[in-house]
C-alpha cells in the first residue's frame, strides 16, 4: 500500500516526520529559513496531534544543550536550525556525538554572516563538517522526507547510537511545496524501533557522563567515536535498502544520472543535483559524453562509493556551495580530490563555487561550468578553483 | 511554606553520594558545599555540572566521584542541558516509558558558568519555569582556570586578571547580585547559603526540591587556593562572610525575603578581609568605602525581610 502523493511545502513534510517518529522533545530557536520546520511542531504539540514536550529555548546554543539533556535521559528528540544557528550551537554539536546522543536534526542551509543573507549555501554545513555526525543532503523534498525518517533510524541504532543532521538547501528546498509521497504512522510500522538508549542518566542506574580526559585517554575516546561514525555505514546503507524495500524509494551514498559511460561528470551535492540534470539532458542531446554525481551521504564519506562513480570519467567538474576561504576553493571538491589521489587510474579534478547566498545556478549556467571544466582538464589553469557569475 | 529544620546531626544520611577520593584542593569550600549538597539531595536526582572546578575534580575517564547519575556537557549551558532533561523526564513519564519515583534535575555551576557565561541560559530556564533546582557555588573567580575575576568577585579583590596594582585596586567594581537577578523571574524558591551552616544549607536544598518550577541557591563557597587563606579557614571565612554581612543568609519564597540569620550588630567585614592575600592590598579608604556599602545593603535586605 502506497500512500498518496500530496503538495506540500518540504519544511511541513519534515516536521511531519518528526512527527511520525513520535518524537518525544522538539527544543529550537526560530531562524529563516528553518522557521517553517519549528513553528508547524510547536502546532503540533499545541493541537495534541503530537505527545512531546516543545521547548522554546532562547538560543540555539541552549536548543542543542537541551537536546543533550534531553536525550540522554533517554527521550527521543529533533531540533532544526541553520545558519547562524548551526554556528551559535556549534559547540553543542560536538558534544552530542561524544555523548552518542541520537539527535536527529534538519539544517535548512543557510549563508553565514557577513553580510547577512538568509539565502541557501552550504558555509553552514561546512562549519560542522568534521564535528562527528552522521550527515546527508536531501536533493529534493521527497528526500527531504524519506532521508529524515531514515535518521531516525540509522540515529537510534545501538551499534550507531550518534546524531544525525539532514541538510536541506534552505528556500530552494525549505520552502518549496512539492508533490511528495507521505507515509502514514500504520505503514511504517516497526521500520523505526522504539528508543532505548542503553544507559541512560536515571537514579536506578546512575552512570556519569561527559567526564573530562586527560591525554592517556583522549585520543581513544576520539579514536572509539571515529570508529563508530565510520560503521555507521552500513546500518545507513541497510536502513536505505530496507526503507526501498518496504516503500519502493531507493537511496544510495551517491547516485549517478546518465553518469555510467560518461567521460566528464559534474558532482553536485543537495539541490542544485536536480537542476544539474536539465543541463545534462541538454548536452546528451547534442551528443556530449556528460553525467552527473549527487552526493548525498556526506558523513561517514563515501569513499569507495565516489571511486565506483567516477571510475570510468576522465573530468569530474566538483561544483561547491561552499568556498574554504583561502584554501582549495570547494570543500566537497577536497574530499573527492582526497578519495581519488592514490587511485591507479585518476580522473582530472576541477573546482567550482557557485550558489553563494541564494544566487541561483541555472541550467544554462550548468553547461557552462561543464565546458569550462573540460577546456580546465585540457589546457589546466593557474588557480586553484573558479567562482562563477562573478559580476565585476 | 514555612522553614522547618529537617537535618539534625541525628538525621543526616551516613552515605556520602559525591564520593571522597575526588582531587579538589585541600580544605575546598566549594567540595564541601556540593557533598553537603548531595546528601541533602539523595539519590532520586539528575545532575547536570557546568565546566568547573567541581566537574574538572570529580571527573576523568574512567573515574568518577559521582553514585548518582550525572552529565557534565560545557561550561554555559547547564541550565539549558538540565531543562532538556526534565523535559525529557516528564515527558518519558507521561507517555509511561518511565515508572521510576520523583526525580529532581540539579543543575550546579561556579559563579563564572552562572553569573557571567551561563547567565541567558539560566534566565531562559527560569522564565520557561522548569521544575528543577539550580546551584551556584560561588567561589567569586573563575578558579578551575586560575583566579580570574568573574562579575561575582567582590570589589577590591585581586584576581588574576584583575590585579591589584599602582593603578589597579583589584576587582574594580562591584559583586554582581545574582540571587536577585533570580528573584526578578518571580520564581519560587531562592535562597543564599553557606557550608559553613550545614544544617540551613541542607534544609534550603530540600526546600528547592520540593518548591514548584525553576529554584535558585547561591553558596558561597571558600576557595582557599584563589582566597590566598589558609586551608584550615574555609569553615571560618564562611562563618565570618555571613556574621559581617558580606553574604547574609535569606530565602525568598514566592517573592517574599526572610533573613535566616538575622545581626542585630554585624561584625566589621575588616574581620573577614584581614585573612584573605586576594584583599592584603587594600588600603583603609577601600576597606571604609566597602564596608559602608555592606551595612547598606544588609539594611536594605533586613528591610525587604521586614515587609510584608
Ligand atoms: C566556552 C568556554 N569558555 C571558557 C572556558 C574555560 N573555563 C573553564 S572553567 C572556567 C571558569 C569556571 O569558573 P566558575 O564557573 O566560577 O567555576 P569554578 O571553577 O570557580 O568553580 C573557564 C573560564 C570553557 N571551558 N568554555
Ligand atoms: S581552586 Fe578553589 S574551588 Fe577549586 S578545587 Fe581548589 S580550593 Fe576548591
Ligand atoms: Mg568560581
């Protein structure tokens, strides 16, 4: 039984989720353009259509602090932010994993001050990158949907047992109503388990946590956290293979368009996969050997996954939301270059930034990256990266 | 409700819930305060410490000095970490997955993680209203870190970062009074207490627990190694911290003050000054202008505790 395709804005749908996942505590702190995910659970608990307790922190500092406190007495619990939200509580982020807190948390993408935008990048995203979360980017609102009830899931199990943040492209995602097959509470019947964290801070069992580590200690504690984010993969890849199974949506790490037997291929990661595939569409038809590579699974990072996809391309044309500052130029770019170098057959590399602040990438704008990139591959280039639609 | 004295000598609980062994400095107001603490508290509590002196002795993988359960997260965000966990609490309670008796989340910090870093999430807290218990155990610096001031260090105090000097008189201005910023959020329950009155502490430590909402205690609690006293003095300097009027004892239920140890003559703070090297600089002119503003404030105090 497949429940219905309805319109619906992508933030709703996501708080639906959490919903459906009967989460027992929501604390968060409203910021453009995450607002829409927060204010429809603060509804929720208020018309009864959800039993949790909603906490209205005054930060977002405070939000993850709270869904510290509250995980780990062992109830289940969401947050959303972005942005400068992400940033305010990025101290908080690193701890929930060292605790291995299952919070599972949407971040509807943001640029990060300054200026101030409240447009889509992925600076945000960026900022947390290694702090020890499970993370994936949504390309569209049915992934918006499916990957955040997934998170409950890979979150929650007691061989992951870490956060997980599912990055949505804010506005171009967040508030975008899309048609999306919604799942109902009976459907998903037992694909996520009730939540038991194993020891969780009650007075019948008293166990200390977050306890300091001096230097004998600390690097095993970080060694245990990275082994576990790191196996986390395959309950990931089984609660996908299970999720397909049961609801007929399949999700991998990283998916190809029209990628197999292509030469080139243009690597995006979150929405701009979708705008990609127009200008892809394009170029097949006049007989250019071009494909696309979405990455979805973000952390752990799908090493063998990328190799895979890119085995047979000769260019792969990295497109980041995201500049490192006085770095490389695109971070997602750095990982690629990173899982490859070493590779007996390595394909050319090319950074791109775009997207910064909301700007829109068109179709169009995709091709041109596309021949830019080659004529980069063929003839090199003494920078580093290239930003696009610079206006000088 | 009114003050009824629950621990006696007789009454207190042998089992000492904030295990010895924990490596806080000899002769610790602040360690002798939170065991104080834990035994008035039992065992029916979630403890949530701020970054600290009292977190940094109890705790280092894989030891602890804890028997009950407690979470140590960062050095600001207690008051929020301990709202998510009542939260969490009721919620799991209400939904029956958990069937336990009463817990009460305690949430304890120094006066750095309470009046300065952790104020916002404190006040969030309090103004949300959530059933739990705040301590502060104010040491009047930010010890663990080495003796810098905090807006709770009294005026004329030398602290490492407010030296005394040529031009410098140590701590500039004056003790933050958090205990009423407290009272401002029309809490229940805030009280002022002293290891040094173990019996009051304890009793103000039941009463936070069974008051409803946010409940706010601030301790002062000697710190000999930043105090520069001897390590023999905490009890004393605590005795004499509340018979000059430095740190007066008083609760305020449901807004209304009540001194629990009321002077009809206060000792001269020079009397609680003169052990201390953190005040050794301190000329007669300071040492005048701070006792005139302790009577003055003891006044204005013993008149809010005389209104009706
Ligand atoms: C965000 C952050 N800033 C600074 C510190 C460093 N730090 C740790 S404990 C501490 C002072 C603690 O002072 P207080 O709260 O008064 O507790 P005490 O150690 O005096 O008991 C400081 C500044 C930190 N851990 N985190
Ligand atoms: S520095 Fe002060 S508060 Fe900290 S452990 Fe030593 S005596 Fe106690
Ligand atoms: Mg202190």
């Amino acid at each position: 039984m497949m429940s219905q395709r309805v319109g619906i804005e992508i933030s709703l749908a996501v708080a639906e989720v959490a919903k459906l996942a009967d989460v027992d505590v929501v604390a968060a702190y409203p910021i453009t353009p995450q607002t829409h995910i927060v204010e429809r659970l603060a509804e929720l608990v208020a018309n009864g259509e959800l039993s949790a307790e909603y906490i209205p922190v005054e930060s977002e500092h405070s939000a993850m602090s709270a869904c510290l406190g509250s995980s780990a007495v062992g109830a289940r619990t969401f947050t959303a932010t972005a942005g400068q939200g992400l940033e305010l509580m990025h101290e908080v982020v690193d701890v929930a994993p060292s605790l291995r807190l299952p919070i599972v948390m949407a971040v509807a993408n943001r640029a990060l001050s300054g200026p101030l935008s409240v447009w889509c990048d992925h600076s945000d995203a960026m900022g947390v990158r290694d702090c020890g979360w499970v993370q994936m980017f949504a390309e569209n609102g049915q992934a918006a949907f499916d990957l955040s009830l997934c998170a409950f899931r890979i979150a929650e199990d007691p061989s992951v047992l870490l956060p997980t943040m599912v990055h949505l492209d804010g506005f171009s995602l967040s508030h975008v109503i899309e048609p999306i097959s919604m799942l109902e509470k009976d459907e998903l019947e037992g694909f996520i388990p009730p939540y038991e964290h194993p020891f969780p801070l009650r007075p019948d069992k008293p166990v200390t946590m977050g306890a300091f580590a001096p230097p004998v200690i600390y690097t095993e504690t970080r060694k245990a956290q990275e082994v576990a984010l790191r196996s986390s993969k395959k309950v990931i890849l089984q609660a996908w293979k299970e999720f397909g199974h049961r609801f007929g949506r399949y999700y991998s790490p990283v998916e190809g368009y029209k990628s197999k037997e292509a030469t080139t291929l243009l690597l995006t990661m979150g929405s701009f996969g979708e705008t990609a595939t127009v200008a892809i569409d394009r170029m097949r038809d006049n007989g250019e050997s071009v494909g696309l590579i979405n990455l979805r699974l973000w952390r752990p990072f799908p090493f063998d996954e990328i190799r895979q996809a890119v085995r047979n391309a000769d260019i792969v044309i990295v497109f980041d939301r995201c500049l490192s500052s006085g770095g490389p130029g695109g971070p997602v770019c750095s990982e690629i270059r990173s899982a490859l170098y070493g590779e007996k057959k390595q394909p050319q590399v090319v950074s791109f930034i775009g997207g910064l602040g909301g700007r829109d990438v068109t179709p169009d704008d995709f091709v041109n990256v596309i021949r830019r990139g080659i004529e980069i591959a063929e003839k090199g280039s003494d920078e580093e990266y290239e930003m696009i639609g610079v206006r000088e | 409700m009114d003050k009824f004295t629950v621990f006696t000598p007789q009454l207190l609980p042998q089992e000492e819930l904030f295990a010895s062994g924990h490596r806080a400095c000899v002769g610790c107001g602040e360690a002798l305060a939170v065991r104080l603490v834990c035994k008035a508290l039992g065992r029916d509590v979630v403890i949530v410490n701020a970054t600290g002196c009292m977190e940094i002795v109890s705790s280092q993988i894989p030891r602890t000095s804890w028997k009950v359960p407690w979470i140590h997260t960062l050095f600001e965000n207690t008051a929020s970490v301990a709202s998510g966990a009542e939260a969490g609490l009721k919620i799991l309670r209400k939904k029956d997955r958990y069937s336990g008796g009463k817990v009460t989340v305690v949430a304890m910090a120094g006066d750095g993680g309470t009046s300065d870093i952790g104020l916002q999430a404190l006040s969030g807290a309090m103004e949300r209203g959530h059933n739990l218990l705040y301590v502060c155990y104010d040491n009047e610096a930010y010890m663990n870190t080495g003796v810098q001031r905090s807006s709770s260090t009294p005026l004329g105090a030398s602290t490492t970062t407010s030296p005394a000097g040529e031009k410098s008189v140590g701590q500039f201005s004056w003790k933050k009074n958090m205990p009423a910023i407290a009272v401002a959020h029309n809490i229940s329950y805030v009280a002022t207490a002293s290891p040094s009155y173990p019996f009051d502490l304890m009793d103000k430590v039941r009463k936070g627990v069974e008051a409803t909402g946010t409940s706010y205690i601030h301790i002062l609690s000697v710190c000999p190694t930043g105090w520069r006293c001897g390590s023999d003095m905490a009890v004393t300097l605590g005795r004499l911290a509340v018979e000059t009027g430095v740190f007066p004892l008083y609760e305020v239920e449901d807004g209304k003050y009540k001194l629990s140890l009321d002077f009809p003559r206060l000792r001269p703070v020079r009397d609680y000054l003169k052990h201390q090297g953190r005040f050794r600089h301190l000329t007669d002119v300071i040492i005048d202008k701070i006792q005139d503003r302790v009577t003055d404030e003891y006044l204005k105090l013993r008149r809010k505790a005389s209104e009706d």
